[in-house]
C-alpha cells in the first residue's frame, strides 16, 4: 500500500475530525475507482456494433421468441 500525504489547513483537520476526513477522502477514492472503471466498460460497449452482430441477433431473436407471449396482447 502507498501512503500519500496531504497538507490540510489545522483549521479544517479542527472542524471535521482526521477521522471523518479520511474516510471521506476513502470514499472519494473509491467512487473515483468506480467512475474509471465505468468509463472503461462505456468506451467498450461504444465500440461494439450490434445492429451487425451475428450472434446478438440470434440472441436476440431468441429472446423474442421465449417471451413475445408477454407481448402479444398488450398491442391490441
């Protein structure tokens, strides 16, 4: 693990508590991991071309068919 430090104002260590401050800085850390990870998962999807996918389409015909019955009287 890496330790990092910071310079933060004794008056605001004073107001919040070290505590609460790394655990915000813990949390912020954490849904900046997230973010990352999610910008990764939307450029690989950006990529992907489904209206020309071979097996979407199977897939996707497949599910058509399991479940249309669901469907079907709600178009009436």
């Amino acid at each position: 693990m890496t330790q990092v430090t910071l310079k933060i104002d004794d008056a605001f260590i004073e107001s919040l508590g070290k505590e609460q401050i790394e655990k915000l800085l813990q949390e912020w850390l954490m849904q900046y991991k997230k973010r990352l990870a999610l910008q990764e998962a939307a450029d690989e999807l950006s990529s992907i071309d489904l209206v020309n996918d071979p097996q979407w389409q199977t897939a996707r015909l497949l599910a058509w068919e399991t479940y249309k019955h669901t469907y079907e009287n709600l178009a009436l």
